[in-house]
C-alpha cells in the first residue's frame, strides 16, 4: 500500500491523470503534487501549447526568443518554482520530465530560469533548499557556473551560448 503525505492546511481540489492540485489554506497557494510514483528521466505527462504569445506572464513559458506558451493540460501551471526543481519542462520534446524520485503525495517543482531567459515578475525565492538562489529572476542573470548546475531548455542553452 503506498502512503501519500499530507499536509494539514492542505486540501485536494482537483484530480488529475498523474497528479493533483492542492490549495494550503496557511499560504493561500496552489501546488501541484503527484498521484503517482515517477523515477528520473521518466516522462510525468506531455504537453503542449494552449495559447502563443510574444510576451512572457507569470503562467508562460519561454520556448524562443519571442515565443512564450500556456500550457495544456492547463493544470500544469501550478507546477511552482524551487532551486532544486525535481521535474523540468523539455519545451522541445514537449514532456514535464522527472529529475529525482517522487513519490505520491510530493509536489511537483521546476526552476523557472530554466525555461525563461526574462522572468516577467522577479521573486523572492524562499523554496528553503540549500541551493536556494533567493532571487529568481530569469537565466540572463545568473552566472554560467550556476546555469550548469541546472537542466535547461533547449532555447535557454542557445540563450547562454550567445551571451558567452
């Protein structure tokens, strides 16, 4: 029998084939957080563009140089930031892909600079790792040492080749 971890100030709104979405009444947050158990390199769930645009939001992600996506299926937006992401957006296979072990019940993380060479709106971080970068505000600012820590996207590795 598998356990999923619960958070007490959290409640499930809504079901989905690999994961669901939880509201934490502490934060007033939304979290995306797996159904099932998912191994590295493992592709969680495929996606695809539900909207193109020329600019980027705090819901898009970066595929080109003027080119930011929403994405479908539409619950993959409450996939939020950490500084050690355990799934990465492959923009160019187009598949939510694990990093590290999950198990049911762990939420669901990636890090924005890897898919946004730009953040439209800089943060704060306060993910509470060790790696923990505390201000997140896109690829173009953080040094090559620190990219190569991370898995990026195609476009954000072209993105880094050019500023070199």
């Amino acid at each position: 029998m598998i356990t999923i971890k619960t958070n007490p100030d959290c409640s499930v709104v809504s079901h989905h084939d690999v994961a669901d979405i939880w509201f934490n009444t502490a934060t007033n947050q939304y979290s995306l957080h797996a159904a099932v158990a998912f191994k590295p390199r493992e592709t969680i769930t495929h996606f695809h563009a539900a909207t193109t645009q020329s600019f980027a939001t705090y819901l898009t992600i970066q595929t080109g140089q003027d080119t930011h996506i929403t994405l479908e299926p539409d619950y993959l937006q409450y996939v939020n930031h950490s500084c050690s992401p355990n799934v990465f957006f492959d923009t160019t296979a187009m598949q939510l892909v694990c990093l590290k072990p999950i198990q049911p019940g762990d939420e669901l993380h990636f890090f924005y600079p890897s898919a946004e060479w730009e953040i439209s709106q800089p943060f704060v971080c306060n993910c509470g790792s060790e790696e923990c970068l505390q201000l997140i505000n896109g690829a173009a600012h953080l040094s090559d040492e620190t990219l190569e820590k991370y898995k990026l996207t195609d476009f954000i590795l072209q993105q880094v080749k050019r500023k070199i």
